[in-house]
C-alpha cells in the first residue's frame, strides 16, 4: 500500500491507478488489501487487482477504506442515505427513470421502492406495473432519499417516507452540488414559518408555501395508513389551491435569495438562506434588484466573509 500512502491526499485523474493488491486463492486477506470506496473501482486480473480512480479528486484513506473526493463542483456523488430531488425522464420495467442534475446517470425508482396510494402494504402486482403514470409521469418532479450505489455508479432511489414522494405547486431552483454540504437534516416543513424547502443533495432545491396543519387530537391518527392518507389529503389541497399575490412575492423573494448565494459561489445551507431573506426585506431591495451583481454580492457578504 506504499502508492496509497504516496497518492493520499493527493490529486488523481479518472483511469489512475490507486492501489495494487495480490490475489492468490484460498489465502487469507494480506496486508496490501483495501476496501473500495466511492469514485474508485476495481479492475481484476488472476494475479493482482487494482483499484483505479473513477473521477478527478484528492485520495482519501481511512484505515484500509479508500475513497477519491470529486474536485468538480458541477458533479454530484451520490451517497446512501442523500435527500435527492429529481425529475420523471422515463417509466417503464417495473421502475422509473430520474433524472438528477449533476449526475452522470439515470437513476433508478423501483415501483416496489414507493408508497402506494392510501399507504397500503402489499406486493406489487402487474396491474401495478400497468399504472405506473398514474403515480408518476413524466416531468414530475419527486423527492427521493438515494437506497443504494452501485460499483459502476448507478444509483437506486426509494421515497418510502411520508415526506417523499411527487411534488406540486412549488418552485425548484438548481445550484451547483459541492454548494449543498451534507448535514443531519435537509428537509425543512416550516422554514422561516411559512415554506417547506428540500435542500436536494444534488443540487435541486425544492420550495413551496407551507402545509396545513391538520389537528390530530380532535382526528388521532391510529397507524401508518392513515397517516398516508392524511398526508396525500395535505398534498392533494396544496396542490390545488392558489396561491395569493403575497405568497408568491415571498416564495420568489426566498428563490432569489438563494440565487444571490449561487451567484456568489456561497454555500446554499438554510442560515445563509434566511439571512439573505430577511437581509433584503431591510434594505427593501426588489424582487427583480435582489440578483443584480453589486445587490448579490452586498446580501452574501457576510455569509463569503465566514
């Protein structure tokens, strides 16, 4: 592993080799072995297998797990676990095709990885498989959490989770993915006490007016079905109602606040968010001023000075 301890922290280039392990069979795991990880595969001949760069970036190592970390800010390297949003590219085979911006491939929604309506636990069937545009379509536009990535990058998604699932009445802005930082938490039902804004690992931020509460003493929710179908009722009426003049002059002024920090290169996290928000609201700038250069760069410059 002497290459590996040369190459770490190191800038490598997609083709590059990593690192060298012998293979010899029935033997134990010898020293020079390694665990791949993301940006990295392995290429196997009846000798040795090497682990070769997938992606340019700087090696990483922890203990005998290597990684490559992307130094392309317009990439994203899906990781279980990430809070993706994606747009319907095609359905078909059982699973749906979305598209994720900055990512190399399609990826995948399986039909058995989606709630089915009213929550209902069951084996799909091909009745299911045949009504699959009645779920989704294309051009939707879906939240997703990423389930699995595979070796050669294809990533599967699910939205087994109330939050997830289609999208409606809302607006969606994309930013560079390196410009989203992973945290605890992505998904934010009452931003500033009036949005629900999705920070897409991705780099698609999804943003709407916030839901209705509904009040579950005088109506308990008793199991997960019918907190399905408490939460599609939610869905079904933001969907269809408008929004009023004041609405969409907030959910605008919160779409330019977030372009004031892609402008200007500055991490998209909800603290510079809400102060680029709240920042323009006092010195009264204009929806349409808010993305003029000398404006961006004076409501960010606090948030680049960090």
């Amino acid at each position: 592993m002497n290459e590996v301890d040369w190459l770490k922290h190191q800038l490598v280039v997609p083709g590059q080799v990593i690192a060298v392990a012998s293979v010899s069979e029935g033997a134990e795991e010898s020293d020079d072995s390694f665990l791949r990880g993301h940006g990295t595969y392995i290429e196997k001949t009846r000798t040795e297998q090497r682990l070769i760069a997938s992606v340019t970036g700087i090696v990483q190592r922890v203990n005998k797990l290597i990684t490559v970390e992307s130094v392309c800010s317009s990439i994203y390297d899906a990781h279980t676990g990430d809070l993706v949003v994606g747009r319907i590219a095609a359905v078909g085979g059982a699973r749906w095709s979305v598209t994720l911006i900055g990512h190399a491939k399609m990826a995948s929604l399986p039909l058995s990885g989606v709630h089915l309506p009213g929550g209902v636990q069951r084996i799909r069937t091909a009745q299911d498989a045949r009504e699959m545009r009645q779920y989704l379509e294309e051009g939707d536009i879906v939240s997703a959490e990423v389930h699995k990535v595979q070796a050669d990058g294809t990533v599967f998604l699910h939205t087994r989770s109330f939050r997830y699932g289609k999208l409606e009445n809302g607006c969606v802005i994309t930013v560079s993915p390196s410009l989203v930082p992973r945290r605890k938490n992505h998904y934010f039902d009452s931003f500033l006490d009036r949005f629900e804004v999705l920070f897409g690992c991705n780099g698609m931020i999804w943003m709407q007016r916030k839901l209705q509460t509904t009040d579950t003493t005088t109506n308990p929710v008793d199991s997960n079905q019918d907190l399905a179908e408490l939460q599609e009722r939610r869905r079904d009426e933001h969907a269809s109602l408008p929004y009023s003049p004041e609405e969409r002059k907030s959910l605008a002024r919160l779409r330019n606040s977030i372009e004031c920090l892609r402008l200007t290169h500055t991490l998209v996290i909800p603290e510079s968010v809400e102060e680029v928000f709240k920042k323009s609201i006092e010195l009264n700038i204009s929806l349409a001023d808010m993305i003029l250069p000398q404006n961006a760069i004076h409501l960010t410059a606090s948030q680049r000075a960090l």
